[in-house]
C-alpha cells in the first residue's frame, strides 16, 4: 500500500488530575478532531510511541485510546504505513453535522457587522476576471515558458541549493544579495542605460512589491499621484490600498499628456508611468515629453516611477534609453522585474533608487517583509553572470516578433476592421480596439469559454472607459495557439 503523508495533530490538552482517565480523554478528543474535520479520513496519526514522547505521558493510555477508536471504526492500520484515520467513516458520521446556532440574544446583523474589515481592502478585490479563467492563448503577462531553459535553470537552482553557506540560510540585507545586485546594476547600465551601481539596487519580489514599497516610502496617505489612463491594474491597488489618491491623466499617442497632468492635478506629489511600452496601449513616451516630465518633477519636488516592465523587447528600432538615464535631479525611482523575461513563479524584481533615499527604502522593504529570500539570488546572479540572461533575451526578441507577426496576421485576416491595432512595436502585448457598443468585458468571458484568455481594456481605466478594446499577449503562445486563438476570437463578435 502507499505510505500515507505524515501528519501534525493540534495541540491536545490533557487533565492527568482528573477523574476521566486519559486514554478516555485521549480517544475523545480523536474522535471529536475527526467529526470536526480537523483530522481527515486517511490521514496518518502519530505512532503511539510519538504520541506518548511528544504529550509527556505513558504510552499505556496511548494504546488504550488507539485501541477504543479502532474497535469503533475511526482509525485503522496498515502495514508499512501505520495508524491513519479511517477512510470509511461509521455510518452516523456520514450525516452532515448540524451548524451551531447563534446564542438568542445575538442576531444575525450584528453578528455580520462584527466582522468588519479595512475600507483598504476593497481596492485590494479585483472584480471578476474570467479571462484569467484559460491558460489559452494571449494569456497577458505570460513569456515563452517552453523557450525557457529550464534544465540550465535546475542545475544552477540545484548547485547552489546543495552548496549553501551558513550566511546564505540567515537573514540577509533587506536590499538583498550584494552580487546579485552588482550583477543587475551592470545589466541595467549597459542595456537600460541606468545610471547606478550596487548600492542603489533593491532586489524585490517583483514588480508589484516594488510599487507597494513607493507608495510607502514616498507618498503618505491622501497625497496625489498621476497615473496613465488607462493604466496597470496592479498599480492601482499599490497606491489605493496605501490611501494615495490617484489622478488620471490622458495617454495619446505620444504617452502620458504632462500638461493635463499639471491642470487636473497639480499638487501630485507623484507620478506613475511606464514610458518605454505604456500599459496597455503599448504607446512610447515621446522625447518631447520626457523632457516635460523631468521639468515638472524637478519644479515640483515631485517624484517619476518608472516601470520598465518589458522593454528589452523592442521591434521596429533598438530598445529605448531608460528614462531613469536622462534624469539629472535624481526623481526618478526606476522599477523593473524578471518575472516577465524569465519566468513568472520566479518572484524577482529590482528598484533602483536615488542614494539619498537608499536607507529609507531599506526601512521600508525592512518593514514589509524583511528580505528575499536568498537560493533563487542567488542562482540568477550566476545566470546574468554567465551571460545566460543576455543570450535568453536575444532568443526571445526573434520569438516575439515571430509571434507578434503571426498575431497581427491572423487579426488582419480574421478580423479586418473590426479591431483597430495599437501598440504593436514592443513587448509581448499589443491591444486593440473594437468597434463602438461592444462590450469588451463581455468579449473577454466568450473568448475564455472557448479557451482564449484576452484582457478587456475597460477595467484598465480609473474614470469612465473612452473605448472598449482588448489586449492579448503573445509571449507564451505558440504559433499553432496563436492561429487558432485568433479564429476562435473572431466567433466571439
């Protein structure tokens, strides 16, 4: 038979002064553990030798409560795997239990009312998203898994899992390993033109704890911050669940429109953009008004997060300088993950801040969570190091603009007019737009039941919507997913 799993029991408490004997006490509270459910039909107990060691008693009552429970059907043993909970229950516990009753004196109103939560909270539940219901095609925010070279990946997570010093199990700098984040500021300089070096580095758990980080260290509770509209969604829960109020400012075609900006909000203290490959449209910030931005933050003693969040992923011309790099006031908070490059159960990410906040952002990522954890530090400071990071990034621009041409093939020939392409020179999403009165929502929960996951662009607005549209990302789908994705999409209209 299977070895079943081992199991913890919860802490039992046991009167040896009492007039109940213990193994009766010891069988009652089993018996009562299993009809509560906190004790599973299969699940192995502790042997009764354990049982006895870990409660301080004699193993006699241990055996005598063992033996009751099996003679009543509740436990049961098997060779080689010990004493577990019977997997056929007697018949009388087949019943469902009858729920407790509220005392007469406490309605079910109050009762409700006791639990109360935060008012943060509602910005932390997103509403329904069933296209996240498929893992089929466009898929947002999904790189090329099957192109990832896993088994490289293993061997290092594996040698460095094997060969973990004591100072690697400890808490580390909540800043996080120092070579990893040397190895990042050389990558971010020479590819993102960044300007920085170790120490400015903060290693996160990705992108959207470096936004929850900003919106700490930065911004108190009631401060206003412009946000590109329509933006990430996973942004605004940062800032809304850290009590900043967000202003939306209009994206046109050449990114976040500073002097609207300025009208409708110009006590921001902040301002929150993706100026690389804009969230979701896809647009560049132009370098007219990268220049504005730059002016307005050193003006107002405002600050620039920067998310950069898939920019090494450029078609139509070499990858754009980080916005970061032009700033000569130090305003610009930098923000990147890879997650995204690699691949997303990574859980990695990096700030890269002004050296007269480093020890601020240190007390804040202290207060958070501490550190991250150091294997997976560890193992990705050797992969840049080795230069397996460059080459994976070289393969994967040629990966995606095969895709994104088969997507816009496939929309070109299925779809014609009915969806008007934005974005498409970057990254591993483009979005679209549909035509007027049709529901992007709606869209998106038909494509999920026929197994396509596409992202309605509607709920990546703050205010009212200005137009329904859709965002499909290409990065992990095949060519093959991508052609009949497409065919799929088009029943759907």
């Amino acid at each position: 038979m299977r070895r079943l799993p081992a199991s913890y029991l919860p802490p039992i408490a046991l009167d040896p002064s009492g007039s109940t004997p213990l193994y009766q006490q010891l069988s009652e509270w089993l018996r009562q553990a299993i009809l509560d459910g906190r004790l599973r039909p299969g699940q192995r107990v502790p042997s009764t030798r354990s049982l006895a060691g870990e409660l301080g008693i004699s193993r006699i009552p241990a055996l005598g409560a063992y033996e009751q429970l099996q003679a009543e059907g509740y436990l049961e043993t098997f060779r080689g795997a010990g004493t577990c909970v019977a997997r056929a229950l007697p018949d009388d516990l087949a019943r469902p239990l009858r729920p407790r009753c509220l005392p007469p004196s406490v309605s079910v109103d109050k009762a409700t009312a006791s639990r109360r939560v935060s008012q943060r909270v509602a910005g932390m539940r997103p509403p329904a998203q069933t296209w996240l219901d498929s893992l089929g095609a466009f898929r947002v925010g999904m790189p090329a898994l099957d192109h990832f070279p896993a088994a490289l990946w293993s061997r290092l997570v594996g040698r460095h899992a094997r060969q973990l010093p004591i100072e690697g199990m400890i808490y580390d700098d909540p800043m996080g390993y120092l070579p990893l984040r040397e190895a990042v500021a050389g990558y971010l300089g020479t590819m993102r033109g960044v300007r920085c070096d170790a120490s400015q580095v903060l290693i996160t758990t990705g992108s959207q704890q470096g936004l929850q980080i900003c919106a700490h260290v930065l911004l108190d509770a009631g401060e206003r911050i412009w946000m590109e509209e329509p933006g990430y969604p996973g942004a605004h829960q940062a800032f809304a669940t850290a009590g900043v109020r967000m202003a939306p400012v209009p994206v046109d075609e050449e990114g976040l429109d500073v002097a609207r900006g300025e009208a409708l909000a110009v006590d921001a203290r902040a301002a929150y953009i993706s100026p690389s490959h804009q969230f979701p449209l896809g647009t560049t910030l132009s370098a007219a008004r990268r220049m504005q931005l730059l002016d307005w933050a050193a003006r107002r003693h405002a600050w620039i997060i920067e998310d950069d969040y898939d920019s090494e992923y450029r078609f139509g011309s070499r990858p754009l300088a980080s916005l970061q790099g032009s700033d000569r006031h130090d305003r610009v908070i930098y923000l990147g993950t890879f997650s995204k490059v690699m691949f997303p159960a990574l859980r990695l990410g990096c700030l890269v801040v002004p050296k007269d906040l480093v020890a601020d952002f240190r007390a804040g990522r202290d207060a958070i969570d501490t550190f991250t954890a150091t294997l997976y530090q560890r193992a990705l400071e050797e992969f840049i190091r080795e230069g397996h990071f460059a080459r994976h990034i070289r393969a994967m621009r040629t990966l995606y603009r095969q895709r994104r041409q088969a997507v816009l093939a496939g929309l070109r020939d299925h779809l014609g007019d009915r969806f008007q392409v934005i974005g498409a020179d970057a990254g591993m999403q483009l979005a679209g737009l549909l035509p007027p009165g049709v529901d992007d929502v709606e869209v998106s929960r038909e494509a999920a039941r026929r197994g396509v996951s596409v992202r309605p662009l509607s709920p990546c607005y703050l205010g009212e919507s200005a137009r329904s549209g859709l965002i499909l990302g290409y990065g992990g789908a095949s060519l093959e997913a991508i052609r009949e994705g497409v065919r799929q999409l088009a029943r759907c209209f």
